[in-house]
C-alpha cells in the first residue's frame, strides 16, 4: 500500500511569496497528480506527471521517480491561491488515486 | 469544456434509509470513479468501473454499496441503508484512459440524521 505524506499540514504567507508544497511517497507509481480543493469542496486536478517538471502559468511541479519525492512550487502568491493542494498517486497497483492529506495554503493580502 | 456533473449537491436522509448518488461523467470517457471525504479527512477511494462492470473496489465498498452506469450516461452510487458513519462529500470523477488525469465532479454532500 502506497503512503503518501505531505508537508507542510498548514501554511500561511504573504501574497507575493514563493510557495513550495513537498510530497513524497513510499511505492512506485505511474503517475502523481497535483489537486486543489477551494473551500466549497470542488476538485480541481492541477497537473499530473511522471518525470520532470511542468508548468502552468504561475504554478510549476516537479517529480523525482529515484527518491520517491515531487513538489509543487507558487511564484508570486495571490490570495485566490488559498486552498488546500492535495497530492494524490495513482498506479502501484491500485485503480483508484491514493490521496494525501492536503496542504491547506492560506495567502494574506 | 466537458464536466463531470453531480446531482443533488446536498442530500439529508434518516439513518436506514437508501440514498442514489447520481452522475454525469464526461462523454467519451471510459473510467469512473467514486470518492468519499469525510468532513476533515482525506480523500478516500471507494470504486472503480470500467466496460459496465466494478473494476476495483476499496474496502470501505462493502454490501451497503452498489454502483450502475444504467443508461450509458449516468453513472449511480446506491447505498442501501445509510449509517450515521456515511456521512461526507462523494466525488465522482471520470478518466479518458487509464493513467490519465481524472477530472472531477463537484460533490454530492451526504448527511444522514
């Protein structure tokens, strides 16, 4: 069963300010998704990758298959970015994703 | 753009009693999933379905549960006898391909009395 930790639990930050959420995971995977969830509920998927690095206007993810280990990283923060950034794995055997925790991001003006 | 879309976005029911959870998922899609979030909690994997049968189920899916695709749209979460314990948000999501990104409904709070 894969394990899924992410880091920080909670985080609050100056708009402006570079943000990086940290997941790491135990099993191999086919692919690790980046997810937010607004505080009506709604899942938005992000990105979702294999290896390296992608980007989405201000919002970048990376992915290191060897060490288990991908971080989502925020240029230039916005209070609109204020959600929780859920991880979430899918393959190592399972159908459905395996979700962390989330990383619940508050950004103050 | 194509949404997976959910109905009702809230639902109160009595302990006991039966509850369908419905779903739309987007149209060309072949993988469906449910999720549960308990209030607090982390996403939890319920049920995959694929070519009109249950691909993968977790083991929160025990008897209580069913799910249908009944008429090649919709896309159904039956609990047949709701507990205290069922309540939480339920997220459908739909997924072109195995392995690909899995686009999400908004949710169907559950909250049993």
């Amino acid at each position: 069963k894969n394990e899924v930790e992410q880091s920080p639990q909670n985080l609050t930050a100056q708009e402006g300010e570079f943000i990086t959420i940290n997941c790491s995971y135990s099993v191999g995977i086919s692919a690790l998704h980046w997810l937010q969830q607004h505080p009506g509920g709604g899942i938005v998927s992000l990105f979702m990758l294999s290896s390296g690095k992608k980007k989405h206007g201000r919002l970048i993810a990376t992915i290191n298959i060897q060490e288990k280990h991908s971080s989502l990283h925020i240029t230039a923060s916005h209070p609109r970015d204020s959600a929780v950034y859920i991880c979430a794995l899918s393959g190592g055997g399972a159908d459905g994703l395996t979700f962390g925790k989330g990383t619940h991001l508050i950004i103050q003006p | 753009e194509p949404e997976v879309t959910q109905t009702p976005s809230h639902q109160v029911t009595q302990m006991g009693q039966e509850v369908i959870l419905r779903c739309v998922p987007i149209s060309n899609h072949l993988y469906f999933y449910w999720y549960r979030q308990i209030l607090g909690q982390k996403v939890e994997f319920l049920v995959s379905f694929y070519n009109n049968e249950i691909s993968e189920k977790s083991e929160i899916f025990d008897d209580q549960f069913s799910v249908e695709r009944p008429d090649g749209s919709n896309f159904t979460l039956k609990i047949r006898s709701t507990k205290l314990e069922d309540s939480a948000m339920y997220f459908c999501a739909s997924e072109l391909g195995r392995n690909n990104e899995q686009f999400f409904g908004p949710g169907t709070r559950l909250t049993v009395l």
